[in-house]
C-alpha cells in the first residue's frame, strides 16, 4: 500500500485490522465517534481553549469552562446525533471533572506552557537521517497528496504524523508530554510505556524540544489515577527503528485483509459493525452480512466505489 505519514492511531489501527486501515487513510473513507469517543473530542477541545486562555494570561473561571463545554457540546452532538446515542453522553459529569483538572491546585496550567495541540511532522531517511521537521517548508507544499511527497523525496523515506495535547516545561531541564484520558484507566503504567502513542510523542519531543534534557509522559486520566514516566535516554533511537519497520511493513502490504474473525468480534470496527438498522433505544445494530461484504461505507455509504478496482489501487497507486 501507498502510504503517506505514520502515526499512533494508523498504526494501531493497522495492528488490529489491515483492511479497516485501507479503507481509512488509503480511501478516505471516514466512520464515525461512538459516545466515548464524542465524549473525548468535546474534553479535548475544552482543555485546548483553557490552554489559550492560560498563554494570554487570563485566569480560567467557572464561565469559561461553562461557555466553551456549551459551544463543543452543541457543534459536536449536533454533527455525531445521527449516529450516537447521545443519552449516553453525562453532561455534569463533564462539568465536575472539567472544574477538577483546570480549577484545582496542581493542574497542568500551573506551569509554563510551550504547545498547544502540538503538532510535530517529521520526515526521515532509511538511514535515520531527520530530512524535513514540521517547521519546513517544503514539506508542507509537498503533503498535498500521498504520491507527489513520496516521489518528490525519492528513495527510502518514512514520516511520522501527529499531535500532542499539551506540552509544558516543568523546569528549565525538562518538559512533560500531556495527554488526556477521558476513558477509565485501560492500561497499567508499564503496558503505558509500551504504548506506540507514547513512545512517539517522546520521539517528537526529542526533536522539537532539543533543550530540554528530560521529558517525561503524564497521562491524564479523568476517571481514575495519573500515570507519570520517563523513557530510558536511548528509547527514542529504538522507536525510530520501529517505526522504519513499520513503515516498510504496511507498504509491503498489497492485499489488506479483515483480521478479526466475526465469531471472535469482542470489538466494533466503525466501518463493519456499527452501521445498520436501528435498535429500539436508538443505537445502530452491525451483523455478520455487512462485516462479511466489506462494510457499510463501501457497500451503502459508498455506491460508486467499484470494487473491482480496489486492490488495483492497492497496489499501483490509481485512484478510484
């Protein structure tokens, strides 16, 4: 498969299922948020406009949070209600968890803020050499599509992709890596360590901030504890080798195939098994028959697509 950038959700999502990638970032093809997910990109969205408040040294009230949870409640249940089941969605337990994270003592905006929803973009050869960082240029006029970046560096190349909730320097030696959690903790602070996401922001950070001598990883979980820690100094050489791996691996992939068997499905993909008819409270049913065809978008959302073509794509890089 053509592949344009890396990064902590792709490669996830290429780990669990192949197929569920191509249809994602090689078609465009775009599912939707269940409520967990509507739930973290209000949160998210909230915390970035208590940021901007904080840089323009202004104090974050009880106001703000309310108005700025009321603008992204509105704007995204408005967008997501058709396929969410928004009952599900608890708007004081938003304002009493947002009111603890930004109003309390100890809280991410006590100290000095250097990004916000930073965004690091960087761009190496096979041999481990930095090529384009996101403050280049050339880059940027290049990312218009996939192949024109790829053929325009030529040779060997990975590029890694992504953003970072917040980042801020703890003290003049180190700055720490914050993320936000709106699930309940899933994740021991080890298994934390082993987590792509991480070990790529920790690999960004390298790059983007080379004065700072520590970094450490502070994972904000909402429902429960805290998880702090720092990688070995060495670590990110090591996931730039995972990452050229990796890059290699799901460009070497030519037919992209559905990884989870239905009879074992303890997950929904949000191509095959959320779309459907409607249940009685409203949420969307999957079936084997949608996951056993290719999915909702490509055999209903997407009547055009000529599948027959799909794999030709796959593996020459001709569009639809």
């Amino acid at each position: 498969m053509l592949i344009s950038h890396l990064s902590a959700s792709s490669i996830k999502n290429f780990d669990m299922c192949n197929f569920a990638y191509y249809l994602s970032y090689i078609c465009k093809l775009k599912g939707f948020q269940n409520e967990g997910a509507l739930k973290g990109t209000i949160f998210h969205s909230v915390m970035e406009d208590m940021a901007h408040l904080v840089l323009k040294n202004k104090t974050i009230t009880k106001e703000a949070i309310l108005g700025s949870l009321e603008e992204h409640w509105k704007t995204n249940t408005e967008k997501e209600k058709e396929w969410c089941n928004l009952k599900g969605l608890d708007k004081d337990w938003c304002i009493k968890n947002l009111f603890k994270i930004c109003l309390d003592k100890g809280t991410p905006f006590d100290y000095n803020v250097l990004g916000i929803e930073k965004e690091f973009d960087l761009t190496f050869d096979f041999n481990y050499n930095l090529i384009f960082d996101d403050l280049g240029n050339r880059a940027k006029e290049l990312d218009v599509s996939t192949y024109e970046f790829v053929d325009a560096i030529g040779g060997d190349i990975f590029r890694i992709f992504g953003f970072m909730d917040l980042i801020i320097e703890k003290d003049k030696d180190t700055i720490s890596i914050i993320d936000y959690k709106t699930a309940k903790q899933g994740k021991t602070q080890e298994e934390s360590q082993k987590d792509i996401q991480f070990l790529i922001y920790d690999l960004a950070c390298k790059y983007l901030y080379p004065q700072y001598k520590n970094r450490e990883i502070v994972i904000y979980y909402f429902n429960d504890k805290t998880i702090r820690f720092t990688y070995k100094e060495d670590q990110w050489k090591k996931t730039l080798r995972v990452m050229k791996d990796k890059w290699i691996e799901i460009s070497s992939c030519e037919e992209p195939k559905q990884t989870i068997s239905n009879a074992n499905r303890y997950w929904k993909c949000d191509f095959c098994a959320f779309r459907g008819e409607k249940n009685e409270d409203g949420k969307y049913k999957g079936g084997k028959k949608q996951c056993d065809k290719l999915c909702w978008m490509m055999s209903k959302g997407n009547k055009n697509i000529n599948m027959e073509k799909v794999f030709e794509q796959v593996k020459t890089g001709k569009k639809i």
